[in-house]
C-alpha cells in the first residue's frame, strides 16, 4: 500500500460516520468516540483494515483474475467508474441487476446480444431494417450499455468485489456471499461489518473520503497488476535463457538435425 498517512484520511473526513442512533454495535470496535451526536471512527484501525484489504487486493489481481467495483450512490458513481477505467478492472455504477453474480449465465447472454448488435452495425446487417426496427434496437443498445457496459468485458464471475456502501448495495453483497466471493468494502458505522471479508472502516457518505479509498484500492490492483506484468517477462526471460543454454550444450550437429526435421 502507498504511504497513505493518518493526516490524509481526517483530511478527507474519513473518520466521518453517521448519527449515533443510527448506528450498528457491531461497528463499536471501530468507533473511537461520540461528538455532537456523531460516530467518529477510529483511523488507526482505519489504516490496519486499510493495510488487510489492500495486500489481499494486489495478490487476487497478481493472479490473474478480475475485482468487480461496485457504488451505484451519486457520490460515489463516477469516482468508482474512472478509477476502475483506469486499472481495467469491472465495474457497476448505475443499477445492479438481481442476478447479476447468481444468475451470471444470463447476464452474459444480455452482454452477448450487445455485441451481436453491434456486429449488426458493422456488417451492414442493421441498414437493411425498417426505420422503427433501427429505433428499437438503439434505444435496447443504449439501456443495455448503462447497464451492463462496465462489465462487458467479464467473461466469468469475478474473484472479488469492491463495495462503497454495503447498504446501498445489500443485494450486490448478499450474491457475493452466496457464492463465497471475498468482499471489500467501505464500512460506515451503520453497517455490519461482520457480512464483509474485508472491511475498511470509513465515511462511505463524502466523496472526498470515497475518492481516497477507491483511490487506495484502485493503486493496489494496479501494483498487482504491474507485479504480474513483471513476473510474466521475468519468466519468459528464464524461458528463453534456458532454451538458449540447451542448444549450447547440443551435442555437435543435433541442432542442425532438429532444425532440417522442422523444415
């Protein structure tokens, strides 16, 4: 993880958390004091959970697998959408559709039929229809892209989630669970973070505090990223290395042989 620093997180207001009636107890080990009616957390454990999530993160995304981010909530929509961009990763940002983990199968006929449409466009196929037929198949393209666009590229479940709001996205969770996918996510004080593999405690309510969280994440699947990217040449440096020592150590005229038998 970056330095990230004690003094960034209160900058940002990520000690934040919600009204005191309105919170859950099982947030209390996180939950440094009361003021003016308010939960403010501990960003001590803050950037412990931090540290967690992060190192687990990196080593999903080294592996070759992909972390699906998940914040449909205003503030957090369009900070979630360019930091997933950024890494390539997939994302929803508009409306998560029931099923959309559990019922994958489906989903994926619906990305299908998107990109069927769009070989429509590109085979000359779409100019041949009437001008209604044209109209409805757009206005399908246009809803199916807000919907699904940010994960068109998923072509199995993903091996994470990462969740600005495990409230507000109580459905995403839940199918995530029942799947045993690993969880990351922004914990406010009025969330369970008992339903959460990896919480990180925070105000997932200002954008500043979502911006440098997402930010956090984001930068730990890109090392994960750039630390597969790494291992991959290292390993394909050894491969050529050791091609090279064994035709070296051919016994005289082998190598000639071998090459006369491919052609």
């Amino acid at each position: 993880m970056a330095n990230i620093t004690y003094k960034e997180l209160l900058d940002a207001g990520v000690h934040f958390g919600h009204l005191t009636r309105k919170w859950d107890p099982k947030m209390a080990k996180y939950i440094f004091m009361e003021r003016n009616g308010i939960h403010i957390l501990d960003l001590n454990k803050t950037l412990v959970k931090l540290e967690e999530a992060t190192k687990a993160i990196k080593h999903i995304v080294k592996s070759g697998r992909k972390v699906l981010f998940v914040a449909t909530k205003k503030q957090a929509k369009d900070i979630v959408e360019k930091e997933a961009k950024a890494v390539n990763m997939p994302f929803v940002t508009e409306r998560w559709l029931g099923g959309m983990l559990t019922n994958f199968a489906t989903v994926r006929r619906s990305i299908k039929k998107m990109s069927n449409i769009d070989k429509m466009q590109k085979d000359g196929t779409f100019d041949a229809l009437s001008k209604k037929e044209k109209l409805m198949i757009q206005r399908e393209r246009v809803k199916l892209e807000t919907l699904l666009g940010g994960i068109s590229d998923l072509n199995r479940l993903p091996a994470a989630i990462f969740v600005v709001d495990v409230k507000n996205e109580h459905i995403a969770v839940s199918e995530a669970r029942k799947l045993d996918i690993p969880i990351f996510a922004m914990v406010d004080t009025n969330s369970d973070p008992t339903e959460i593999d990896f919480p990180i405690p925070s105000n997932d309510d200002a954008s500043k505090s979502i911006a440098l969280i997402v930010k956090i994440m984001a930068d730990a699947v890109r090392e994960g990223l750039e630390e597969r990217k790494r291992d991959k040449e290292q390993e394909a440096e050894k491969e050529a290395i050791e091609k090279q020592k064994a035709i070296d150590n051919a016994p005289e005229g082998q190598e000639k042989n071998e090459e006369v038998k491919k052609g």
